[in-house]
C-alpha cells in the first residue's frame, strides 16, 4: 500500500501485511521525520482538524455516523428511483437551515452530516445528485477542506453526475475561474446565500444542458450493448 506523508507528501511504501485491518495507526516520515496518522477505512490524504469543536445540535446531524467508526447505513436505500439526493456539509445552523429549505424546494432529499469524516463515508456509500459545502466544515483553514479534497479527486464518471456547490466569504458568486480551480460546479459567497435558490437553479440548468448530448449517447450506446 502506498501512503502519503501529510506532512512534506512523501509516499511510503507499507507492505500490506504490515496494515492493520479496519484501525487507525500512525508512522513516522523517514522524509520530515514527523508522525502522522492513518486511516485504511478513508482516502489517504485525509488531514482531521481535531481541534475545531461541533456548535452545539451539530453532533445530532450526524446521524447516520456508524459507531464501530464502518460506513454507515446508506440513508436513501428505501427511495424510489430517479430520486434526487444531497449532501449539506455545514456546521452553521443559519446556513444549513436555508440550504436545507433551498434544496427541498428544488425536489431533492436532503442529508446532514456533523463531520468530514461522516460525509466521506456517506460519498464512498451513494452517488449523490448534489453537494453544498461551506469552505470551512472542519477547518478553520478552508485550503485544508478534507471533503473539497475528496470531491477534486472523483474520477469523471463519478464527478460528471455531481454538482457541487461552494459556500464561500472569500470569492465572488458566480466566479468560474475559482469554481474550476476548486473543483465545484458553482461559488456562492456567503453574502448571497439568500439568492440560493435561483442560484442554483440556473447552476443546474447550464449543468443539465452541457452534459445532455453526452447522456443520451451514453444511454444509446449502453442500451446497444
């Protein structure tokens, strides 16, 4: 198994046998000499801030948050299908309680989670349609955003189905050239939140219409095989 220092990057070589099943361990870098931990169950580039404290009703959101610390239960597997899911990664209570409104007024099934590392979890458990995350959900440096990280990494044939959103005090609504060097579909600053919801709808739109030619051919030349 290959794993990265999180430290200076450095990639070790660890024989698998070497790996714990299922645990959390730690190395010390032979590059920097640092030690860090690892996590088999999550990406390896995974970074916990440990230190950022939940507001107080955030722990409750996280809901689906299994306690032998295994993927939890995927929350959507009774919906019908063609249903619409989201994922709103935000501890602020303000925020999450309008996005959550927005997204269930555009028809879609909403999901809290209290941690990057419950949201990790859910994402390697179920394709969802949307994801909106505030820049700072588990950090207080928004360049270390575990889920941001995770999204940027998705292959295309997983990305393509996602729109994702970015709930930011630093860059203007709207900004293509920081949503593709972010990795999302849309940048919403913080003073727009309001304007959610035609926002989004117009983010979807352009979405839908971009990639329409490339789904009907997908589903021909899938139904041909």
């Amino acid at each position: 198994m290959n794993i990265s220092c999180t430290h200076c990057r450095k990639t070790l070589r660890v024989p698998d046998d070497r790996i714990p099943l299922d645990k959390a361990f730690s190395l010390v870098c032979p590059g920097c000499g640092r030690r860090f931990a690892v996590d088999p169950v999550m990406p390896e580039d995974f970074e916990a801030d440990e230190t950022i404290p939940l507001p107080e009703g955030a722990a409750a959101a996280a809901t689906n948050d299994a306690p032998d610390g295994g993927v939890p239960d995927n929350s959507f597997q009774f919906l019908a299908q063609g249903a619409r899911t989201a994922m709103l990664c935000t501890h602020t209570p303000p925020l999450l309680s309008h996005v959550r409104k927005t997204v269930e007024a555009a028809g879609y099934h909403a999901l809290e989670t209290g941690t990057p590392r419950d949201a990790l979890r859910q994402m390697r458990s179920h394709d969802f349609d949307l994801v909106i995350i505030d820049e700072l959900f588990g950090t207080r440096d928004p360049e270390m955003n575990n889920v941001l990280k995770y999204v940027s990494q998705l292959t295309m044939d997983s990305r393509r189905g996602m729109f994702v959103v970015l709930v930011s005090s630093r860059f203007s609504t709207g900004d293509p050239m920081q949503a593709f060097h972010k990795s999302v579909n849309l940048i919403v600053n913080t003073a727009d939140v309001d304007r959610m919801a035609p926002l989004l709808k117009r983010g979807l739109d352009e979405h839908e219409a971009f990639y329409r030619v490339f789904n009907q051919e997908y589903e021909r030349i899938n139904g041909t095989l």
